[in-house]
C-alpha cells in the first residue's frame, strides 16, 4: 500500500529512559486461511484506492493503466506533503462502502482487471462478493486510505521525536504516536482483535506509555513503551491481571 524510503537507524536518545516490552496475545492470526477477507483484501482495497486517486489527479487516463502501485508513489509524483494527500483522499473517495458494481461504474472497469497482478486476488474476489468493506463494520477506502498515510506520517513523526536529545515528554509523545497507530489500525484498517484491544489497554493501564499491536495484526502481538524504572512492576502487573 505504501513504500517508505529506505530504512535507516536511528539513535533513541530516551532509550536508557524507557523499555520495549513485547506480549502475546495468544491468538493465531492464520494468514493463508483468511488472505480474502484481510490482509490481501486490504491490498486490495488500497489498489482501488489509489486507482481513484490516480483517475481524480490526472495521473492516470485510464484505470487500467497502472503507472503506480503504491500510493508512496502517487504522492511523489504530485510532491504532496501527508496532510495534502489525507484531504485528497477525503475529496476524492466516497465515505460509504464499494461494492465491485460501484467500482466498475466509477473506473470503467472490471475490479478483476484492475487487479489481476495481485496475488490471490481471486480469493479475495470470490471471499467479498456483496460488499468490498468488511460487512460488520462497513469500513470505507477512504478510511483504508487514510490510515495508509495517516501512519506513515506517524512513522516519520516518531522517528524525530525519538532522534532528539532526552527532553521533558519526550515519551509521552512517543507513546501518544504508538496509541493512535493503534487506534488508527482499530478504528481505520480494521486489523486489530479483541485479544489486542484488552491487552494493549491492560498494558496502558500498567503505566505504559503507549501500547500497539505490531505485525500484521488481527492477533499475534503488542509492543508497549515502559518506563525503565517501572519494568519489573509492570510484568507482575500483567501477569496478574492475566492469571486473575
């Protein structure tokens, strides 16, 4: 959906401040079994997206054209800053959900064509085939979209935050960046679980300063932000809420 620049490291001036604790929410999130109603269909939806996106700026003639496949891409092209794409996307794509007759009048295409080079996408076509949003929740490509460079911007915003020299609240930002990533996955991608949501708020609880889920989500893991001094009572905090 997005391609960052390439990775660098960077020093965490906080870190002898702070700690991060990794935990298991002991749910399996089977990729292979549920590849049409999550992570390849959010593929997906970002590919309809941008397709949008593409059509509305002039940067394409038509929706088979392909010239970007990510939206990192489209936004290079047009030299927008974060905030400038978000407010593109809420322009430009609709609120409500798609369904693939939507798609086909509004891009003039078959969804099938559109996405024929992505891998699996009969699977996600033949998993979706009344709504393209996850039909409990009705999310929205917008909200897909949103979230793709809503993060992103959050990436970049955390690796500053954490390369500046130790400062006053420089974790609490740190940790404020990490739970709107996490709400944004919730509320925005749809990729989060209710394993994840009680652990990262029993993490919060425990005098993290900001908790997450990490991978790809849908359950598997969360990684929270701890005090340095406070890691010990933290761990004997989860372990005995988890055992109550």
């Amino acid at each position: 959906s997005y391609h960052c620049q390439s990775p660098s490291q960077v020093l965490i001036h906080a870190s002898n401040r702070a700690a991060l604790v990794l935990a298991n929410s002991l749910t399996d999130a089977p990729k292979l079994e549920t590849m049409g109603t999550r992570y390849n269909k959010r593929v997906v939806e970002c590919r309809i997206g941008l397709v949008l996106l593409c059509l509305k700026t002039g940067q394409a003639k038509s929706p088979t054209e392909k010239k970007f496949k990510t939206f990192y891409e489209l936004q290079k092209a047009l030299n927008y800053t974060y905030p400038q794409m978000l407010e593109l996307v809420k322009t430009h794509i609709k609120k409500e959900p798609f369904t693939p007759e939507d798609v086909k009048t509004i891009i003039g295409s078959d969804l099938k064509e559109l996405i024929s080079d992505i891998p699996n996408h009969e699977i996600v076509l033949s998993s979706n085939k009344e709504y393209f949003v996850y039909k409990y929740f009705f999310h929205s490509l917008c909200s897909r979209a949103c979230h793709v460079f809503a993060e992103s911007e959050r990436v970049y915003a955390f690796k500053d935050v954490a390369s500046k020299a130790e400062c006053a609240g420089q974790l609490e930002e740190l940790g404020r960046l990490m739970n709107e990533s996490h709400a944004s996955c919730r509320d925005l991608y749809d990729c989060s679980s209710d394993e994840l949501e009680a652990l990262t708020k029993m993490c919060r609880a425990a005098s993290a300063y900001g908790s997450r889920l990490t991978g790809a989500g849908w359950g598997g893991c969360c990684v929270s932000l701890i005090p340095a001094d406070k890691v010990d009572a933290f761990l004997k905090e989860i372990e005995k809420v988890l055992r109550s």
